[in-house]
C-alpha cells in the first residue's frame, strides 16, 4: 500500500538517524583501528565514514525541517557549508591514500593484524544496503535529488566497506602484507570521481 509523503518523510527521518548512529560508530572504530594498526585501508575507510556522517547529518536537518514545517532556507545554508568541507575532506583523503600507499609500499611498513577493523567492515557491508533499500523506498514518494544522492553514497559506503574487508582478510591470512596498500589504492576508483563531484558542485555553488 502507497504511502503518504509525510509519513514517507517521517521515515526517512527515522532513517537518516539510524545513518548517523551507525556512521558515529563505524568512524570511530575505523579510525581508532586504523591508527592503532598503521593501516592506511581502514584510516581511509574511517575518514570516508566521517564523510557519510556529515552527510547524514545535512539531510536529517532536511528532511525534519520538511516534516516540521519549517522553511529550508538555513538547511540549504548548512548544506552548501558542510559540502565544501566534504570536497576539502575527499581531496585531502585522494592524496592521503596515494602518499601513504606509496611511501608504505617503499619503506614495507607492515600493517598490524586488525579484528575491530575486520567487524567493522563486515558490519558494514550488512547494514549499508538495508539502510539505501528504505531509503529508496521513501524517496520513490518524496522524489528528493538530496536523498537520491544520499542513497548513492550510501551504497559506495558499502562497496568501500567490501574492499576494506577484503585487503584486511587477505592480509591478515596471508603474509602479503602490501596487498593493504593495494586495497587503499582500489578505493580511489570511489573516491576520486567522488572528490571530483563534490568540487564541482562546490565550483557551481559558488558561482551562483
């Protein structure tokens, strides 16, 4: 049965939330792991997942302004904001994953073995595909190219999430410890048109 646009709303609320929480999580695992065990693969995973929350976190303020009727204009204000920081982040990231990646291949430093890191992603490739499942649903209804974009980065997450899992499993099973770096650097094919987007968006906003 069709579902109405503010109920669809109010859901998507719900959901929004439930991005937020888990991306508070997966952050701070990720990064918290990543330092400890000198790995470039899930430092990168965990600033992305910094990313995704601040994502979360605009198109929350959105769609509960919608659902309160309150006007979007301060939203709109904080999502130009925050998308300028996510370009700077991404790029930042881009070059982060390359120079560390390089100079961690160059000097073999060996990643330490990392079973947070390992749950995390797993977890991660679990939840993000449900979260972007409900959130297509409500956006079939509310038809928002600000969750649409949202469901995107939702599913990259996962995806990232899976070549994280990956270069840790095979590393850790293995002695190829490089094959870490190799899996950091697989993530530039996400992360690069990703950084691209956000600047040109960003380019367009500020000629506006």
């Amino acid at each position: 049965m069709a579902i109405s646009r503010t109920a669809a709303i109010k859901r998507g609320v719900r959901l929004e939330v439930a991005t937020i929480a888990w991306m508070l999580i997966e952050a701070a695992v990720a990064l918290g792991a990543g330092f400890a065990a000198r790995s470039v693969l899930l430092t990168a995973f965990g600033v992305d997942s910094v990313i995704e929350l601040l994502s979360g976190i605009v198109l929350y303020r959105r769609l509960a302004a919608e659902s309160n009727g309150m006007p979007t204009g301060e939203v709109d204000v904080l999502e130009a904001r925050t998308g300028r920081i996510s370009a700077v982040l991404l790029v930042l990231l881009c070059a982060y994953v390359v120079l560390s990646s390089i100079a961690g291949l160059g000097l073999r430093v060996i990643p330490s073995p990392s079973f947070a890191g390992i749950a995390v992603s797993a977890a991660a490739i679990v939840t993000m595909p449900l979260l972007a499942r409900g959130k297509r649903a409500v956006n079939r209804v509310i038809d928002s190219a600000s969750l649409h974009a949202d469901i995107a980065e939702t599913i990259s997450c996962a995806y990232l999430a899976g070549v994280t899992l990956a270069g840790l499993g095979v590393s850790m099973l293995t002695s190829w410890w490089w094959v870490q770096y190799v899996a950091a650097l697989a993530l530039l094919v996400w992360l690069v048109p990703e950084a691209r987007e956000a600047l040109d968006a960003r380019s367009h906003n500020w000629r506006d």
